[in-house]
C-alpha cells in the first residue's frame, strides 16, 4: 500500500503540470487571437478616419460650389 501512495501523487502533480502547461498554451494562444483582431479594428478605423476626411474634403467642395451659385442668383435678382 505505501508502494502505491507516491506513484498517485506523482501522478498528481503530473496532471497539474500538464494542465497548467495547457492553460498557458491556450492563454498564449488566445492572446495571439485577440492581438490580430485587434490589429484589424486599428486597421479598418484608420481606413475610417481617411474615408472620413475624404467625404470632408468633397462636402466643403460642395458647399464652396452651392455658395458660389447662390451669389450668382442674388446678383441677377439684383438690377
């Protein structure tokens, strides 16, 4: 009986080497997952952001030209 009491608490800590073995894997793992995606998230905002000043750009031309032609029609209604 004495024989069998180190073999199951070698086994013991075996299994809680293993498993936290496992655990760091699957938390290195998943670290790696959320980086990526977060890379993607900077990516696709960054993409946004130029996307935004762009869509800017083109409404500030689009106010500059309506002004321009409202001065227009206040000059001809004008004598």
């Amino acid at each position: 009986m004495t024989g069998s009491v180190p073999h199951r608490n070698g086994t013991r800590w075996a299994g809680v080497i293993v498993t936290i073995a496992i655990a760091a894997l699957a938390f290195t793992v998943q670290w790696g997952v959320v980086t990526t995606k977060l890379d993607h998230v900077e990516k696709r905002l960054d993409e946004l952001i130029v996307e935004a000043r762009a869509l800017r750009t083109e409404y500030q031309a689009v106010e500059r030209r309506v002004s321009f032609l409202e001065g227009r029609l206040e000059g001809r209604d004008t004598p």
